[in-house]
C-alpha cells in the first residue's frame, strides 16, 4: 500500500483518487486556499461539490495549513492545480516534498520569457526547489485526453506517464491501472508536456464554427459546419507537430494520446469551447472575458496568450519563420486584440498552392 499526498482538491486531482483507492492505496488531499470549501464539504459529507460524487474510503481531506501533517511519510507528492496555481505549487511542494519521493504533476502549460523562450511547466515547478532535493526526487507527469467526471465514474481512460525514469514510470503506473484507468508510459518526458500544453490552443479554436452556426441561426439545420472544424482540427494538428520539432519532443508524440488524442477531448466541449463559440458569434474577446465568462478560468487563453505571444519575437530571432503557426498567431490576435472572426485559411498546410 502507497501513501499519495495531493496539493489541490479541483476536480482532476479528486478525481485521480478513485483508481488509487480502488487499488488499496491511501490518498491525502490537501485543498489550495481556494478549496476550502470543498475540503469542508469532503470532511463533513464525503462528497466533492463539484464532481457532485462521494470519494471513497481512503481519501482523507486536509486544509492547506493542515499541509505538512498530510505530506509526512508519503510515497507520492502529486501538484493537482491547475495552469494558474504553478508558482503557488512550486513554493510549497519545495518544502513539502522530501528526498526519495515521486514528484507527480498534472499542471499543464508553458511559461515564456520575453525572447520567446519556452518553458514547460513541470519545468517551472521544479525551479522552486533546491536544486540538490530536486536530484533526489523522481519527476514525472500524467497527460493524456482525461475528463475528470469520467474517469470518477470509471469510463475507460487512455492516459501517458511521461517522465524520465522508466523506473519510477513503471512504480507510478502500477499504482493508478485499474480496468477502466489504461496507463502507457514514456520517456518523452518533454514531449508529452508540449502536447498537453499546446492541445489547449486549439480547443478555443473548435467552438468557432459553432458560433458561426448560431449567428447564422442554423445551428438545427440538417448541414452543419463539420468540415469547418475538420479544416481547424487538422492545423491544430500540424502545429502540435510543429511545436513537438520547434522545442525538442519526438515529432510522433504529437500523434499519440497527449497530442491528438488530447486535442480531440478538449475540442468536444467545456470552457475553453464555449469561449471560442461567443468568439464565433461574432463577440469580441474582451467582452468574453471581461463579462460573459468572467472569473472563469481558460487554460485555453491562456495558452494562446502565452504561447502565441512567444511567437513573434522567435520570429525575430530567426528561430521560426514567418509563416509557421498560422492558427496559433490568428487565435492570439483574437484574444489580444480583438481580431474579427476571418479565418487565414489560405495560410494552412504550408500555404495554398
């Protein structure tokens, strides 16, 4: 039997608990300040408010300033947050975390600095520790197409354990694999973490033909928008390859279940969606963020904002060209400036020739 400790209670993260107990395994979850309320919920009822699920026996629920207590002796230090919390997990898991145990992280994402340089955010997470504890741990991360409530509620799931020590790989995976929890693993640690963290960008992209559709008021007709979002699925799938060449993965990752796969997930609805559907309608991103979908979080956008805002000065330093990423610059001009829905379709696959 492990003992898994859990920084953050979202919905992912409490959702990873259900295969881990299932095998026998004890999980501590360690709410963020912003959990508190669905730590209380865990402690006094057992379910988590957001999944609307109970979690089984053997998860114990701990407020953040319970923290240290829940990460005492445990096998597995897990950072649950999402793209957002990143620093805020680096600063605690940094003196949480103790020699010899496995780091494993679900944040997805990438930072960037202002030259363009990119970074992963498992990479931005380890930054915060001292660099001799962060020899002394296994770093590892789970990616994958993964909706929480499905895999709460035991739908099959295909996921990756990406990390660089097949070892620790092999250790995590026997944890989790259940009859509905498929667990592959790969030493493409970075490649892996470049396609869950650019798959995001193209999920904004998938909600435009359906504005279009509901601005043109034909969203029941019998001929919908299909090959639209095929065109804008298919470039999303060319840059993730792009991208997987440009920052250092193996160019078939992208192929796979942290590539495609996840892109195709994402794409089939949630926020991210959503928001693209205003953009489709022909409302102007500002007025998304700043009213419509307010306060709600969209690791979509911010993909598109940082990632698409590295594009520009690695153009300028000759390290991409011009015309690479066509989608990816269209989308940030979207969200940054309010750019109209005008799809550069003549700039897809390499150009209309």
């Amino acid at each position: 039997m492990a003992e898994i400790a859990i920084l953050g209670a979202g919905i992912m993260a409490t959702a990873l608990t259900y295969p881990l107990t299932e095998n026998g395994h004890k999980v501590r979850l360690v709410g963020t300040h912003l959990d508190r309320e669905i730590i209380e919920s865990i402690q006094k009822t057992g379910v988590h408010p957001n999944l609307d699920l109970k979690v089984n026996e053997g998860v114990t629920a701990y407020q953040l300033e319970e923290a240290e207590e829940a990460f005492a002796g445990a096998d597995v230090a897990m950072s649950g947050v999402n793209s957002f919390g990143v620093h805020f997990a680096g600063e605690h898991l940094a003196r949480l975390v103790k020699p010899g145990m496995k780091v494993l992280s679900i944040t997805k994402g990438m930072e960037a600095e202002e030259d363009g340089t990119l970074h992963m955010l498992p990479e931005v997470l380890k930054s915060f520790f001292d660099p001799e504890l962060a020899k002394q741990v296994s770093w590892s991360a789970i990616v994958g197409p993964s909706i929480a409530g499905e895999v709460a509620v035991h739908h099959d799931t295909a996921v990756v354990f990406a990390g660089d020590d097949q070892e620790s790989l092999d250790y995590l995976a026997d944890l989790f694999r259940t009859d509905y929890y498929h667990v592959w693993t790969s030493t493409d640690f970075l490649g892996h973490e470049i396609g869950a963290a650019t798959k995001n960008i193209y999920a904004f992209a998938a909600g435009l033909g359906e504005g279009l559709l509901i601005k043109e008021g034909k969203q029941d007709d019998r001929y919908v928008r299909f090959n639209y979002n095929a065109a804008v699925f298919a470039q999303g799938q060319v840059e993730l390859r792009q991208f997987m060449i440009l920052l250092g993965g193996i160019p078939e990752t992208a192929d796979g279940l942290a590539g495609v796969g996840d892109m195709f997930v994402t794409s089939m609805g949630g926020r991210n969606v959503r928001a693209g559907t205003y953009v489709g309608q022909g409302v102007p991103f500002s007025e998304v963020r700043d009213n419509l979908m307010k306060g709600v979080t969209l690791e979509g956008v911010r993909a598109i904002s940082v990632i698409g805002g590295a594009l520009q000065p690695l153009t300028e330093r000759g390290i991409i060209k011009p015309e690479d990423f066509p989608l990816c610059r269209y989308l940030y001009e979207v969200i940054e400036h309010d750019a109209p829905l005008d799809m550069p379709w003549h700039k897809f696959f390499g150009g209309e020739k």
